[in-house]
C-alpha cells in the first residue's frame, strides 16, 4: 500500500510538471530500490545528465519493451529529489538535509555537477563530528576535494573525539590506506603549525631587534630619561619616549655595561648582550662617521 502510494505521488508530481510546461506522456521509468516506477521524459534527463543520455541512446532489446532506468542503492525519496532536480534545476534546503549523501552520490555517478556543488557545500555546512568519518569517506570516492579537506580538518582539530566514535573504529576495520591517509594529514598540520609558530617566533624577535636597535640610536643621539650622549642635560628632557618599555631596559643595560668589572674578562652574560647589539649596530648602520653610538666606527 505504501509503495503503491509513492507510486502515484511520483508520477504526479512528474505529470504535474509536465502539464505545466505542456510536455508529452512520459516515454520511460526509473526503477528505485524499492521498486518502485517514477515516469520521466527520456529528453530531459538526457539534457540534464552525459550518462544518462548514453544509457538513454542504447538501442532498445526489443522494440516494445518500455525503457528503465535503474537507480539502486539509495531510498525512493532521494532519487525522487534527484529527478526533480533534473526538470527544474532546483533542489531544497529540506532535501538536502535529508538525503544530502544520497543526492551527492547520484550526481556524481550521473555527472550533475551542479546538484553536485550544492550538495557539497549544504554536507559540508552540517559536519560533525559523529558523521564526519562517513561523509569523508564519500567525499574521497565521489572526488569532491573541497568537502574532503573540510572534514581532514575537522578530523585533525578533534581527533581524540572522533576516534571514540563508531565511524572511526569501522574505518580502521575496514579502510586502513584512509585512516594511514588521515593520520598523515594530521601531522603533516601539525609540522605545518610547529612551523608556523617558529616562523612568529622569528618575527617576533626580529621585531624586538629591530626595536632595539631604534632605542639605542635614540639613545645616543637623543638621550632619554636616564641615559643619553655626555653633552646633554637630561634633566631638560621631556620624558619617556614612544618606546618607552624597550628603552627603559636598553638604558639599565647601558648602565650595567658602564660599570660592570667582569666584561673585561668576558664573564658577564649581560655585558654580552651589550656587545652583540653594538655589533649589531655596527653590522647594518650606513653612516659610521657621523653615528654617535659608541664603537660604531
């Protein structure tokens, strides 16, 4: 009773359709899982679909027999959405939600690629964490590399979650080279964030270098609070520079170097800082015979 009701709910909608549009009586079936028949026009589906048209074009057995096409492996209602995205090009957020697999693996199979982008997108929209082993899964094999990087990155960022879930441990049962796949992904991010926090670390401290090498130039030239060139009053000055946090050490610096006793014998870790950033200095200043920090030339 049931699939004789979806029977007749599938050829209205098709002769609804086609009464709309003024089209001939279907000339031929598709044939669900169930066994259940939906009428179609052998034009429109050959226009919406390069597969379909071929198994369209093959000569008949026999002349009166009625053309089928099968459509197995996946529930009624999808291949229903399915073909009435065929007529219209236009397939709702409902249907998507609902049969969002399905539908992504018929327009694969049937090369219908724009069925196949919304599919993609609304899968991807819904990841979780509890289906994304299966919609990767589908992913690698209906070569939609856009929703497979999606879920390699969810994957990646909640591992220890999804491996406790049961579409993982299926996975390591019965797709070994995908889950080597997956976890070489994972550390291949994980060098690739190593990496990058190294490279921010390296332009972090490039950044302070470059800071001190300012401060020290203002120093010498300016003078700031404490510190400054032997011809200037500092009690003039007119306070904390701009920089005022990286000065402040550079002139404690400064001062421990004036007066420390263990650089003459290299044993001071700080008279050592000193000496590099002079060297530093030295290295990258383009006018040495007017530069006032000391030991430049």
């Amino acid at each position: 009773m049931v699939q004789l009701k979806k029977k007749l709910s599938g050829e209205m909608k098709v002769k609804s359709i086609a009464g709309a549009c003024e089209m001939p009586e279907p000339d031929l079936y598709v044939i669900t899982s169930a066994g259940i028949r939906i009428p179609a026009h052998s034009k429109i589906l050959a226009s919406a679909s390069p597969v379909l048209e071929n198994i369209i074009e093959r000569p008949k057995k026999r002349r009166s027999s009625e053309r089928k096409i099968p459509m197995l492996g996946v529930p009624y209602d999808a291949v229903s959405a399915f073909i009435q995205f065929l007529y219209s090009s236009k397939c709702s957020e409902e249907h998507i939600e609902k049969y969002g697999i399905h539908l992504l693996a018929l327009s694969h199979v049937y090369m219908v690629p724009q069925l196949k982008q919304r599919c993609t997108r609304g899968l991807g929209e819904g990841l979780m964490k509890e289906n994304v082993v299966d919609i990767l899964q589908l992913a690698r094999m209906c070569d939609a590399p856009d929703l497979y990087l999606k879920c390699m990155k969810l994957l990646s960022n909640n591992f220890k979650a999804i491996e406790e879930t049961e579409g993982w441990k299926f996975l390591q049962k019965h797709d070994p080279y995908l889950e080597l796949e997956i976890l070489q992904f994972i550390d291949e991010s994980e060098s690739r964030k190593r990496r990058t926090r190294r490279l921010r670390e390296d332009q972090s401290l490039y950044v302070q270098l470059s800071e001190a090498m300012d401060c020290l130039e203002h120093i010498c030239t300016e003078g700031c609070t404490s510190v400054g060139p032997c011809d200037m009053n500092l009690n003039e000055h007119k306070g904390p520079c701009s920089k005022f946090s990286t000065c402040q050490g550079l002139q404690l610096l400064i001062n421990h170097f004036g007066t420390c006793k263990k650089r003459v014998n290299g044993g001071c870790v700080r008279c050592k800082r000193m000496w590099q950033l002079f060297r530093l200095h030295s290295s990258i200043c383009d006018q040495p015979d007017e530069c006032r920090v000391p030991l430049c030339r």
